[in-house]
C-alpha cells in the first residue's frame, strides 16, 4: 500500500553543528517513485529503469529550479544504475525482513513551500504531532551471527591479500517492531520514536520522511555531499570510537582516534577516492582537502571525518553528480567498482535506503541553478509506509536497520563485531523486551493475599488478551522463588515481569520512605481515552516514565493525567481517589484508567465506600481530601501542587 499525497511529509536536520537548523516540508504537490526492475537480473528491463530514473532526475531538478522544494531519497541498490556499476553483474537480492517490500531505487517527493525551524522548535513540532501516542520498540534482532560475521572477515581478507581490493564496508540488518496507539494518525508514532532517538544525538544530515512506499527514520552525522553553482564538498566519515564518562575523557579519546594509524589509513583510503570521484565530473577544475582527520562527537560515538571539496566552472546536472558519487566510497570501500563487486557476493540482503542517499533539492541563487544537500544514511531506519492492525486498534511497524565496518587487511573480526555493535547503539539503547508488568508489596517472605489474587488475575487477563504464554503454576513459582529470601518485616518492591514467549523475571528493591502527604502535580502532555493499552501494565510507559521523572525532579511523588476530554485518570504510579461532599470517587476506567489493583482493593472496601465518577480538575480543586495510592505503598494523603 502507498501513502496519499496529502499524507507525505518531512523533517530534515539539513545543517552542521555551527548552524543547527531544520527544515519542514508540507503540502506536497507530486511525487515520483522509480523501481528496481521486476526482474533484476534482465539486462532490457534493467536499461528501461535506468532511463526512466535518469529522466526522473532531471524532471526533479528542473522542478527545484521552478521553486519546489524536492526531498529525495535513492536506496543504496540504485547504485545498479550508476556508472560505478559498470559491468557489474546484475542481482536480485531479497530484503532481511520479508514483512518489508522492496525499497524503490528513488522515491521523491516535490513541496510547495519549505519552513526553516530551530532544532528546538523541529522537537517541539514533532512533540505536539505524537501527543497521545502511546509505543514500544522491541528488542532489536541481529540477521546474522559473529560466527558468520568472522567467516565473511576471512573472506575479505584473503580477497584483499590477492589485490582485489583495500577496505571493504561489510554490512548486516538488524530488524525490530514499533508498537503504536496513535488516536490521530498512525504515522504519527513515527513522528514519536523519532523524536525520542533525536534527544540525545548529534544528527547533522537526518531527518523523519514519509514517502509515498517507504518511511525513513534517518539519525545520520555524515554529509554525502552539498552542491551550489561553482562548489561540491563532501564529508566523508571513517574512524569510530566510543565517547568517555567525562568530557575530559571524551577528549582523549578523540585525540586517540585522531591520532590512530589504523583509522587515518582508513580514513584516508575514503578520502583519496572521493577525489576522484569528484574530479570525474567534467565540471570540475579544482579538487582541494581543506579539512583531514577531524573528530566529532555523535551520541555515543566519536567520529573521523575529512573534507573533499571541489570548484566547479558550472553547475552539473542532478543525474551527472549521482552518476559520479553515488554510492558513497564510505559505504562501500576502496577501489569502489570492485569493492561493490564483492558486497554483491557477500551480502546476503539489499541494504535498501541504508547507506543510500537522503536530501533536498531547492532553487539556487542564480537563474536556472539549483542547491542540493544529501547525506550518508547510515544511522538509519526504514518501514512500510503503512502499518498493520491488530484486534485491539495498536499498529505494528516492522522496521529494519543496519550497521557495517569498514574492513581491512589488519582487522580483528571481533573489534569490528564491538564496533558495530558500538554503532547500533542510538538506536538499540532505546529498545527493549515487550513485557507485562506487575508491582507488589513482600513482607516476610509473603505478599498479602487479597493482594496477590487481584495481581495474578489482571496479569492472566492481559496475557490472554494480548497473546503473551501463561502458566499458572510459572506465576506461582515465580513468586514464591522471589519471596523466600525476604525475612525483613520492612516492606520491599517486587517486580514480576512476564515476556511474550511465557518466560517470568522478577527483580526486588527495598521500598522508599515516603512523606506523610503526597504531593503531586498535572502532567502536560494528555492521555487519550480509547488507547487499548492503558489497559494494561506492560513495557509501553514512555509518557509514563516521562511523568514520573518529572516529578522526582521536583520532589514530588508523581504527575497526574488528564485525557484529551481534559478528564482526571490517574498517576504514572498511583490511582487517584477524591472526596467530595463526603463521598470518594475514582475515575471509571473508560476515561483511560490502568485498573490498577490498590483500585479494585479500594473500591472492594466496603468500609470506604468509594465510587467510579468523571473527575475533573475543578473536582480536584473543590476536593475535601485527595489520596493517591498503589500496590506498595496504599492509599495515603495528597496534596495537589499547582503550577
């Protein structure tokens, strides 16, 4: 399925580090999508496409040169159409996931006006279009194995020992799930995780992008290329090490990574082929390095960049830039023509719109120029452009990214396994197993009762309700494994954690004291009423964890929500109880509300007497009392601090 043109949209980080800026791109007026030849390997077919995307190309750049704003993107496969494929045999290469279809070779897409936005304002407008959007990202699975990852190592080796080449850039997918409720629009939950993984990341080139077949997450720090009338410069990156504890440590370690001979000769490789893939164009008078080995801190890594950068007597043509550069020689290797010889026959998979190019087209400053800017897409993430459904209204996402490590003659297969595995991290820190939760109170080796039925009947409800492995007899053992050791009679925090294959984790910690009265605040961002999974204690709390965090940072014990109705629901760790006229109320669960079992144990206290009631904030203002409770702690006194 395709996405509607009213539905394309994208968020580009377009700028370096010294001019943090982003650009927004709205109301679409066309788009163009060129596939790879339904069969690959037909030389005719094959010919047919690569005039179809060399017309595509110049159609874009005249439409940029008309005043469109064109956002562009060319999987790393459309390199098949370049003259860096020349004589290469043809291939057809299956995607790691097969829930995921064929990446077209070029999906662009033209705008008719561009928004030019800080990096603050681009997270305060990807916030306000993800509000309500509950998600989870599964833990990432790698599609190969370090047993295999050494084998293709040897394999390279001994390819580079009889001189077929320098350095390889050997590559694998790795794929996970998005799990999303977005009351909006289902696209929306894109807009969510991106924002989540852009916080804590230096992303100079990357951006979120919905096109017509595929959705790109792009994290990426490297500059592919910037084109103007007279200059095209390029920022090839190759050198990696992880940043320290400290910023002093960081220091050194970048001043390590600068000074490396094994990342300078790699490095350097890049840059000797980027300059003559520059000085190919015919346009081309100087070709100048005014900037070597320099390092840069992204997120969790430090990375080596150098500048190629070239005058030109006049402008190329999109096609004549593509044809020259792409792909880029840091995401392939050295020489480029037989390096991409031996990813063909070692690489299992198409790397789709990884390691392709991602950018922008727009009007240059003369009369019939253009600009262009492209990244690298390393760092980067793809999807379908529409998700799947289940029973309960949560779509699900497959999204598929990969990492690789330039390989050469020296390389231990192990450091370039870590190094991946170094690389993955801005987006694998921020996945984790899909699980249902509880919390319980142990005292003496024991959990009351009373207590203990309403948690084993809500966490058997939504095993059976989501699809999770249930056992009874697992449940029980779980529980009583974690018990024994606790003789204190001071209370302790016990967390049961159920994976979707059946398998039960606990973890216990020592309760925290807590003040007489609770204190609490109103959370900003709102809950909305019909997500399925507030049903549900599971691993998909962000906002909740968001909430919860706020409040320990002022002192408080926690946030309370309201739901898009501005109605009260409950607490990121409490159910709320209000008094007024005399009588207790709690919100009904239809407003949005986890049934949370120190709920059920209240509102089955008949000595208490407690009732479900729409709360509102004027409620909560004319409240005679207020408690706040949960599963460790009870009910106990609360006081609303208003902002």
């Amino acid at each position: 399925m395709t996405r509607p043109l009213t539905d394309l949209c994208a968020l580009l980080f377009d700028s370096d580090e010294s001019n943090a800026g982003c650009r927004l791109l709205q109301n679409a007026q066309r788009s163009w999508v060129i596939h790879a030849p339904s069969t690959p390997t037909h030389a005719r077919e094959h010919a047919q496409q690569v005039e179809q995307l060399r017309e595509d190309l110049h159609d874009i750049q005249a439409s940029a040169q008309s005043g469109w704003f064109v956002v562009l993107n060319l999987s790393f496969e459309a390199y098949s159409a370049f003259s860096a494929s020349e004589h290469l045999p043809l291939v057809d290469k299956p995607r790691a996931d097969a829930a995921l279809s064929t990446t077209p070779w070029l999906q662009a897409v033209a705008f008719k006006s561009s928004e030019s936005m800080t990096r603050s304002e681009a997270l305060s407008w990807l916030r306000a279009h993800s509000e309500a959007v509950s998600w989870h990202l599964d833990t990432a699975h790698a599609h190969t194995t370090l047993e295999q990852f050494e084998c293709d190592v040897r394999d390279i080796s001994e390819r580079i020992a009889d001189g077929q080449t320098y350095q390889v850039n050997l590559t694998h997918a790795y794929r996970t799930q998005l799990r999303a409720f977005s009351p909006n629009h289902p696209d929306h939950a894109l807009y969510a995780c991106f924002a989540h993984g852009v916080q804590d990341a230096n992303i100079a080139y990357g951006g979120v992008c919905l096109f017509p077949e595929t959705s790109v997450l792009s994290f990426s720090p490297e500059l592919f290329f910037e084109l103007d009338e007279h200059t095209l410069r390029t920022r090839p990156m190759k050198g990696t090490a992880s940043v320290g504890q400290t910023s002093e440590e960081t220091a050194q370690r970048a001043q390590t990574l600068a000074n490396d001979p094994k990342n300078r000769a790699e490095n350097l490789m890049i840059v000797d082929l980027m300059r003559n893939d520059v000085a190919r164009l015919p346009q081309t008078t100087t070709v100048t390095v005014p900037d070597l080995f320099s390092v840069h801190a992204h997120g969790t890594v430090l990375q080596m960049t150098s500048t190629v950068q070239a005058r030109l007597s006049e402008q190329p043509s999109l096609w004549q830039v593509f044809d020259a550069l792409f792909p880029c020689g840091s995401i392939t290797g050295a020489p480029k023509h037989e390096t991409l010889k031996i990813i063909q026959s070692i690489e299992p998979y198409a790397r789709g719109a990884y390691c392709g190019a991602l950018g922008l087209i727009e009007q240059g400053a003369s009369p019939d120029t253009y600009r262009a800017r492209f990244n690298v897409a390393i760092r980067t993430l793809e999807t379908s452009a529409v998700p799947t459904k289940d029973a309960l209204g949560i779509h699900h996402w497959q999204i598929q990214g990969s990492v690789g490590a330039g390989i050469t003659y020296d390389s231990v297969a192990v450091d370039e396994w870590d190094e991946c595995v170094l690389k993955s991290q801005f987006f694998a820190r921020h996945t984790s197993a899909f699980e249902l939760i509880e919390t319980m109170r142990v005292e003496k080796t024991s959990i009351a009762q009373a207590m203990l039925t309403l948690h084993h009947q809500r966490m058997k409800h939504s095993a059976s309700t989501l699809g999770f492995v249930w056992s009874d007899a697992a449940f029980a053992q779980a529980i009583e494994s974690a018990c024994v050791p606790i003789q204190s009679d001071a209370g302790y925090r016990l967390r049961l954690s159920l994976s979707t294959a059946g398998v039960f984790q606990t973890q216990t910690t020592p309760l925290e004291k807590l003040p007489e009265v609770l204190d609490f605040a109103i959370y900003p961002e709102r809950t909305h009423s019909q997500n399925p999974m507030l049903a549900h204690k599971t691993s998909m709390r962000q906002l909740y964890h968001r909430a919860l965090a706020q409040a320990k940072s002022q002192n408080l014990f926690d946030c309370v929500f309201l739901n898009e109705k501005g109605e009260v629901t409950e607490g990121a760790r409490s159910c709320i109880f209000v008094q007024l006229d005399g009588n207790w109320y709690t919100p009904p669960l239809s407003c949005g509300v986890l049934p949370s079992v120190q709920r059920a144990h209240t509102l089955n206290d008949a000595s208490f007497h407690a009732q479900e009631r729409v709360l509102t904030l004027d409620d909560l203002r004319c409240a005679q009392n207020i408690r706040l409770g949960n599963a460790l702690y009870g009910l106990r006194p609360a006081r609303w601090v208003a902002a």
